[in-house]
C-alpha cells in the first residue's frame, strides 16, 4: 500500500480534487446558507443559493477534465490546448452518446468520464503524435500551430467518438445497463447493506450514488410515509429501516458517515495540512456535507481511504439495526431534513429520546476507530515525504519528478524543505519567469556566434530576481520541470532567428534532467516543431552529471552529438576531476570557468589558467572562457589564442528584445530588406 502515492495518475487526481476544494465549499456553503434561509421562510433567497449551488457543482466536472488534462499533457510533454480541448469536447460528446444528461440539465455530472476521457486523449497524442503533422512546412509559425492544433483535435476526437460509439451501440447494443442493478428489499437489513455498500462504491469513484440508487430510497421513502400515516391512525408500526434511519445512523457527516474522518483527524494527525482541512471541513461536516473531505484528503479515487469509507457506514447500520430491534432505541419517527447534525438528529428522531442521541454517539466512535488505522498510515507516509503542489502552485510537471519523488500525501503544501517552497510559492505569485541571453563573443570575428540561455524570474513590479531560486528548485527536486520549460521557450523564441544558419542558441542542463529517460525524445520534439536546426542547438552539461550515472550519460550525449546538437562541458575547473572525464567523453565546447580567470594576477594563476586551456584543446574541443570583466581580463585571454569569450566586459545578459534592438541578432525580414 505504501507504494500507491506514488502513482503518477493517482498523484495527478489528487492534487486536482484539492485545486478544485474551493470550488465544493463554495457550493456546499451556498447550499447550507440556502437551507438556512428556508428556516427564516426566505423562499426566494433559498431558492436562488440553492441554484446556484447546483451550477456551481455542476461546473466541478467540467473543471476536473480541463485541470487533469492540463496535467497529463505537462506530464507527457504534450501540447497543452491541443489535450483540454479534446478532452472537453468529447467528454460532453461521450455523455450524450451514453444518455448521461440529466433532465433540464446542459452540463454531464460523471466523474469516472471526466478522469477516463484525458487519460485515453492524452494516450491517442502520446502515440499518435498528431501535433508535428506539419513541423516541416514553411507556413508562419502561428499558422502551423493552429492548423496542427485543429487537424489533432479533429482526428483525436473523431478516433475516440467513433471507439466509444462502438462501444455503446455494438458492444451494449440493446443491453439495458440498469439490468444489473440488484432488486433490493427495503425492510431488509441485508439490503440495507447492499445498498450501503453499493451507495459508498459508487461514491468513491466519483458517481453519485444517491442518484443510482434512487429507486431504493424513493421506495424507501413512501413506505415511510405510508406508515406514518397508518402510526397517524392507530394501526401499525414504525419499520426500522426508514428514510431517516440512513440519514441519522450511516450518513453523519455525509455518506461514510465522514463526521466520525474529519474527528479522526482532528484528534491524532500530526500533519497540519491535515489538521487544516479538517477544521474547514468540520462545520459542513456538522450538517452532513462532505464534498470537501471527500475531494480534500481525497476519499474519492483514494485506495487507502475506500475501505473504512465502506466499513463505517455498514457498521453504523448494523450496530443501529439492532439496537433498535431490541428496544435500546425507538424507531426513527417523521421526515426530518437530512442536514440536521448529528445528536441532534437522533434526540429529534426518536421523539425526544437522548439514546437517540448517545446512539449516535457509540455509532461515531466506532466510526473513527475504523477509520484510525488507515488515515494513521496515510499521516505517517505524509510525514517526511515532499508533497508536490497542487496543479495551480506548480510551473512545471514531468514524468520523472512524479514516479521518483513519491506523494507521500493528498495535502499539498506539504514538502521536506519548506522554505524551498515557500520560496517557489512565492514566486509564482509574485511574477513570471523569464528568459535572458547573454551573447558569446567571437574576438576574431567581432561578432556574436551564440546566445546562452539564463533562466531569471520578474516580479509583477518589475523586479528581475537573478537564479538564486533554482537551489529551491533543486531541493523539492523540480530542476527538470525547470529545465524543460526553459528547453522549450528557448527553442521556441530562437526559432525567429532560425534563418542565420550560423546562429545558434545555448542551453544549460542539469544532470537530474538529462538522466531522465523523455530527454532525449522531448528534445527531438521540441526541436522537430521549430525552425531551428539541430546544429543551431548548444546543450551545455555540468562536470557533475558525468559522476551519476556514466554509462547511461554517454549513450545520451553520443546520441545528441549523432543529431548535430553541439554538446559543452560548461564550468570546466569549478568541481570535480575533470581530466578523466575529458579522456572517456567527447565534447564539442569546453567552457573554461570565471573561477580560474580570478587568479591570473600570479604566475601560478595564469599557469594553472593556461594548463587548463591546454586540456580543452587536446579533446579537439573549441574553448570559450566565462565571466571576462576587465580589458586585462581579455587580453590576456587572447594572448593565449582564445577567440571566444562570454562576459560582462562585452554583454551581461538581457532579454530578446534587448538583444533585437542592438543588432546582435536580426529577424528575417530585415535581413532581406
């Protein structure tokens, strides 16, 4: 069991049933507020907040399959607009198909459609591809995504229609799916059983199972109400089993009898993002709704919660069954609402009698010591382990961050360094990330040959924080996410100069990155869908990422180097040994380090600067030298036949624009005109 968070699918729904938690409290409250006006006899207003609580949950499943596409595509490295479109048209296509609209109702209600539909979208472009189906045209770069992103979303959806209406009308052709729903007794306890158990299914895999059982509670119903009316007129007795009897003994706190969850973990959860949720569920909780535990810690989808979520509520049936048949408790009594809390849902049932209410009562503490053993296991996975946020407090996803860093927990916020993530909330609600570039100057030449790649952050007033944050990054282990969103702006903005064979764009990547087994595929992608040449492409690697994992580094690095990317040893001298290194890898670039230009003042210095040279040029690798600042700096680095150099003394490093208007790079027109 302890291996289920980490799943990446189970990750992925966690976290965006947590996103969505403000969207069931909203509407929770509202309906609270709605049944509150209805005891004031504020018709009107009741009437309106129960509309709209009915809109706004109706909204959930439609957020659910925009957020958990949003998700899989980041995940898969897909095209973003390309996945949520599909999967929104055919979700709403598939539920018409399968008659899931409910009467007066425009939006489907179907959480398992909602989940399933991204997931088979998302794996018709993982093999498909369909997104590069013009990567090599010459149309403008605006106009071939759109048509790219209008052919996928066509073919995608229309493949996916075409594979569900097979299988409605020739798979299920003529079987009546309602068939398999059993005939249950509602004076039998081992119906009530079955339908608890069914009802609570159905819950958890995000149907509702009120409305799949409705017959049963319909039922159930009118047999209460017939024998209110036969108890009115001296004949007859009250059944066990009524409509209320589920509503006061398996349903406080809503279905699962949650109450008994949200106490669990308000007494014994040493996470406070658990304790946190709790508290903001417990007063929705009092009035038997539990959208937001259910979707918060999650129960739903959550294999580690489903099975008290189960017990619980047959426990209390039976456990209230019994004692009711033998006299402890009088019958349920009336037609209550099902929002009156607990305790007092049993004083008034029974007719004023307080062992309705201490019934109640033994019903809840049995209810959290069901629930005990696995919420303790979940809190003790939480704790230590980094919880990545939420999809909304997250810049970037990948495939390798999710199946290494395991979700120890359903909370976000939650991680081994939280000052790491505060610092990475903090960014992303401050400002945005950008890109700078700083030019690699040829002396010989006089004139720019690359443009390196810089990673900074601009706060929304304009502030330009330099990559001190990529430590953060590094801690909660998001440096591949970090490097792949660089990877693809990069090459997406270098594809404007893509025309000047010589240009060529720079690229730092860290070892967790290249070590992931996408690499090398989502480089080639990224850079089949642009202008730029694979010769155009620099990827500059750290001494350390040639420590990790040798074998599987210079199998990569040979195939990058088979593609015409140019591969450089950035920071040579800064670290680890890099002699041997230099004699087991082939590199086309060596960058010498600003670390050993800052002793060339001593004779030791510049020997040690010259020695380091030397080994560069052995490999046959081309040498640049970072972090010139001074004329001397230069010179000297010239005096010994280097060419080129990057450096404050002849650019720092700025954005595109910047770059534009200085004339170190031109677009294609004006290079014609």
């Amino acid at each position: 069991m302890k291996h289920l968070p980490a799943n990446k699918y189970l990750a992925g729904i966690s976290n965006v049933f947590i996103m969505l938690l403000p969207v069931s409290l909203i509407s929770s409250f509202c309906l609270l507020a709605s049944n509150g006006a209805s005891l004031f006899e504020w018709r009107e207003v009741s009437s309106e907040l129960k509309i709209i609580s009915s809109l706004i949950a109706q909204l959930f499943p439609v957020l659910l399959v925009v957020f958990f596409s949003q998700y899989l595509a980041s995940l898969h490295k897909q095209p973003v607009v390309a996945v949520i479109t599909s999967s929104v048209l055919l979700y709403f296509i598939i539920c018409f198909q399968w008659e899931l609209f409910h009467d007066g109702s425009v939006i489907p209600i179907n959480f398992p459609f909602a989940i399933l539909i991204p997931i088979i979208v998302s794996f018709f472009y993982q093999y498909l591809q369909l997104w590069s189906v013009f990567k090599d045209s010459h149309l403008p770069n605006v106009v071939e995504r759109s048509i790219n992103l209008v052919i996928s979303v066509c073919l995608v959806s229309s493949l996916i229609v075409c594979l569900s209406y097979a299988i409605r009308y020739v798979v299920f052709d003529g079987l009546d799916l309602t068939l398999g729903m059993p005939d249950l007794d509602p004076m039998s306890l081992f119906d009530g059983i079955i339908y608890e158990l069914m009802r609570g299914v159905f819950w958890s895999i995000g149907i509702n199972g009120h409305v799949i059982l409705a017959p049963y509670k319909i039922e159930l119903f009118r047999m209460t109400s017939e024998s209110l009316v036969l108890i009115e007129a001296g004949i007859g007795t009250m059944p066990i089993l009524t409509s209320n009897f589920y509503d006061f003994y398996t349903g406080m706190g809503g279905s699962g009898n949650t109450l008994s969850l949200v106490l669990c973990v308000l007494l014994f959860a040493k996470n406070k993002g658990y304790r946190t949720l709790a508290k903001a569920a417990l007063l929705l909780s009092i009035f038997n709704i539990n959208e937001p535990i259910l979707y918060g810690l999650p129960i739903m989808f959550n294999p580690m919660m489903i099975i008290p979520f189960l017990l619980a509520p047959i426990a209390g049936l039976i456990i209230a069954y019994f004692a009711t048949l033998w006299g402890m408790v009088p019958p349920i009594m009336g037609v209550i609402s099902w929002m009156t809390p607990p305790l007092i849902g049993g004083y008034l049932g029974t007719e004023g009698e307080i062992s309705g209410s201490i019934l109640q009562g033994v019903i809840l503490l049995i209810g959290i010591a069901i629930y005990y053993p696995f919420f303790i296991r979940m809190d003790k996975l939480s704790m230590g382990k980094t919880a990545l946020d939420s999809l909304t407090e997250r810049f970037f996803t990948s495939e390798k961050i999710d199946t290494t860093k395991a979700i120890g927990s359903y909370i976000p916020h939650l991680s081994i360094n939280m000052a790491a993530q505060k610092n990475v909330e903090h960014l992303h609600k401050t400002g945005d990330f950008i890109l700078y570039y700083q030019p690699q100057y040829d002396i010989d030449k006089q004139k720019v040959i690359s443009l390196e790649a810089l990673i900074r952050h601009r706060s929304y007033s304009g502030y330009i924080t330099p990559p001190t944050f990529i430590e953060s990054f590094s801690e909660l282990g998001l440096l591949p996410e970090l490097d792949f969103w660089v990877l693809e702006k990069a090459i997406s903005t270098a594809s404007l100069y893509a025309h000047d064979p010589n240009f060529k764009v720079s690229i730092n990547v860290s070892p967790e990155t290249v070590l992931v087994p996408t690499f090398l595929t989502t480089v080639t992608q990224l850079v089949n869908r642009s202008s730029l040449s694979f010769t155009q492409l620099e990827l500059e690697i750290t001494e350390e990422l040639l420590i990790k994992d040798e074998q599987q580094t210079k199998k990569t690095l040979n195939q990058l180097r088979s593609l015409g990317i140019t591969i450089a040893l950035d920071d040579f001298g800064s670290g680890y040994s890099s002699i041997a290194y230099l004699s087991r890898f082939d590199f086309d670039k060596v960058k010498i380090d600003r670390s050993l230009l800052l002793n060339i003042d001593t004779e030791r210095g510049r020997k040690l600067f010259g020695l380091a040279v030397e080994l560069g040029q052995i490999t046959g690798a081309s040498i640049v030298v970072e972090g010139a600042e001074t004329k001397d700096e230069v010179d000297f680095i010239q005096s010994l036949g280097i060419a080129c150099i990057q450096g404050f003394f002849f650019y720092k490093p700025m954005p595109i624009e910047e770059v534009v208007e200085l004339g170190l790079v031109k677009l294609e027109d004006e290079t014609v005109m």
